[in-house]
C-alpha cells in the first residue's frame, strides 16, 4: 500500500506498471490510498517508485469536460443562446 497527495491517473499508473492491476481509495486527496489488486504482482516499493516517476495524464473524465467546455464556448461563439445549448447538451 502507498499513500500519496500527487495526482494520479489510475489507470495510467497501473498501465506503467504493467498493467496488472491497481486499486485505490481517493476520498483524501491529501492521502490517497493506491495498493495490488487482487493477483496483481506489484510490490509495495514498485508502487510507490512508481508513483514518484507518475506524471498524470488526463482521465477520460476531464478529456470529456474540457471538450464539453470547449463546445460551449464555440457554440456560443457562434450565436447559440443558451437555451438552445441546453436543448442541444443538457446542462
């Protein structure tokens, strides 16, 4: 088991590991919990090298925000009121 405050990518992390499996506990932000899954090889100090070298790339999660906002923006560049925008997106 490793605790971290770093910003961690999961699925990444477990991806440079070998791809094996992780599982964590990200409630703390300050203390995030990351440790082997179960049948996973990973050992406490290849985690927690692991996480020293991690430089986390955006989830799935934020790629998708970050487009969304970005789809706003052009539509209202591009003249949609708001409503419309909902009507279109949601909100």
């Amino acid at each position: 088991m490793a605790i971290t405050n770093k910003k961690i990518n999961l699925v990444q992390l477990d991806q440079e590991l070998g791809s094996q499996g992780l599982i964590a506990d990200f409630n703390d932000p300050e203390n995030k919990i990351i440790k082997a899954a179960d049948g996973a090889n990973y050992t406490e100090a290849q985690i927690e090298a692991a996480i020293e070298a991690h430089l986390a790339g955006p989830t799935a999660q934020e790629i998708y925000a970050l487009s969304r906002e970005q789809g706003i923006i052009k539509m209202q560049e591009l003249g949609f009121t708001e409503e419309q925008i909902v009507a279109l997106i949601g909100s």
